[in-house]
C-alpha cells in the first residue's frame, strides 16, 4: 500500500493507495491509525474502469464528499497515477462522478451542485443551509475575524449535523471564510465545498450576474467559477 499526503489550501489528507479491496472497517482503523490531527484521508480506488475517491473524516466515518480533498485527488492521479495533465479526468465520489483537471499548476474540479435546503433564523440571524456534496450552513458575519467558533459555529453543526462556514465580503467578487468542519470537529483552514456554498449564497445574495468569486479562507486562495449553471472550484495542491 502506498501512503502519500497532500495540502490542498491548508487542508492536508492522507492517501492510501491500495491494490487490495479493504473494507470499511479497516479503513476506519487506518484512518484513527494515521491521521491524527489532519483533516481525513482517502482511500484510491477503482470502479468500472473510473478511478474512485472514498473520503473518510478524522473521526474514521465516511463522507459523501470533500471538495478541497477531491482536488488533490485529481493532483494524485496526475502526479502519481500517470493521468494527462491540462485534460479532463472523470471520477467517482459519493456524491456521483465529477471531473477535474491540472492547468497551469491549478487544480479545478466540477462541484456537485449546490442544493438550496433552506434559510432558517436564530437570534436574529440570518442561517442559510446548502448541500454541497455534503450539507453546509452559510452564515454572513461582518465581525468574522473577531467570531469563536467554538462558541457559534460548533453549535451550529451539531444542531444541522453540518460544516459551518461563516463569511464576508472585502471586494465585488472578493469573499473572506471560515469554517468549522464536521467530523474534524475543529475550525479548518480551509473547506472546498464550503467555499462553493458560500459563493452560491453570496450570488444569490447580491444577484446572479457575477460568475467568478475568489474566496479567502485562512489555508490560501480558493476560486468558484460558474460556467453554464455549474460550479467549479479551483487552487493550489502540494505534496506534504
């Protein structure tokens, strides 16, 4: 079994590149193993002669998806695995095969839809909730950097059984995050899928003219395009 790691804007995963077929209960036992502070780990493997990505949280339980961890897993396949750079490359997650590509040391993929589940109000505040892939709560707060996300956001993904991402706006397309993940049960320094929610509740927001966001969480820079009604999610990846 091969075991790499990689840093796509501040998240880091562990790979486990195996040719052997485990089952979930050793890969939770390997990911309680190895993981350890990281963010979660994926398991490569194949299926219908597509490449697949099962993404499993620190805590050792699956999640459908990870959009910053669906990136470096394209950058694996690319770097490792001998796929083509700068051409599209299907694969499958659990939340159904999405594509994704390396240009000009980017590394974009295909976000699964953004799904409005509602806008909810607590205290006077504005909650909007948005599955991604996997479900996420939107919160806009101007005081961001002075938020505790123990105290406000943690409640709030227990409450949702969902990541919360809280965010402003420093620009026309210009947006600052963060998040506070579940399964990681910790502030994260970036989320993938956040980044898209947030960007699709922002353009709902302001209006659905803007087609290009860049996002700031605390790992790097995160973009969000939209290219015929789909969502796209771009940034950097590394070998750690």
């Amino acid at each position: 079994m091969n075991v790499t790691r990689y840093s796509a804007t501040g998240n880091t995963f562990v790979f486990f590149d195996a040719n052997v077929e485990l089952s979930d209960e050793e890969k939770s036992r390997l990911v309680l193993e190895h993981v350890g502070d990281l963010d979660g780990a994926i398991f490569v493997e194949g299926r219908n002669g597509l490449p697949l990505m099962d993404y499993f949280n620190r805590d050792g339980k699956r999640a459908e998806f990870c959009g910053n961890g669906a990136r470096a897993f394209v950058w694996h396949l690319v770097t490792r695995k001998g796929y083509p750079l700068e051409e599209e490359i299907e694969f499958i997650t659990g939340a159904g095969k999405i594509k994704g590509l390396v240009k000009d040391g980017i590394v974009f993929i295909q976000s699964p839809d953004p799904v409005d589940e509602g806008v909810f109000e607590i205290d006077g505040i504005c909650i909007f909730k948005v599955r991604v892939g996997v479900p996420h709560i939107v919160v806009e707060r101007r005081d961001l950097e002075n938020v505790n996300m123990e105290t406000f956001a943690r409640p709030l993904r227990w409450k949702f059984d969902a990541n919360v991402n809280i965010f402003r706006s420093i620009g026309d397309v210009t947006l600052k995050m963060r998040t506070y993940e579940r399964g990681v049960e910790r502030e994260t320094l970036a989320c993938g899928s956040g980044a898209v929610a947030v960007a699709y509740v922002y353009r709902e927001m302001i209006g659905r003219e803007k087609t290009e966001f860049i996002l700031l969480p605390p790992g790097g820079r995160l973009s969000v395009m939209i290219k015929e009604g789909e969502y796209y999610l771009g940034g950097g990846v590394e070998d750690v």
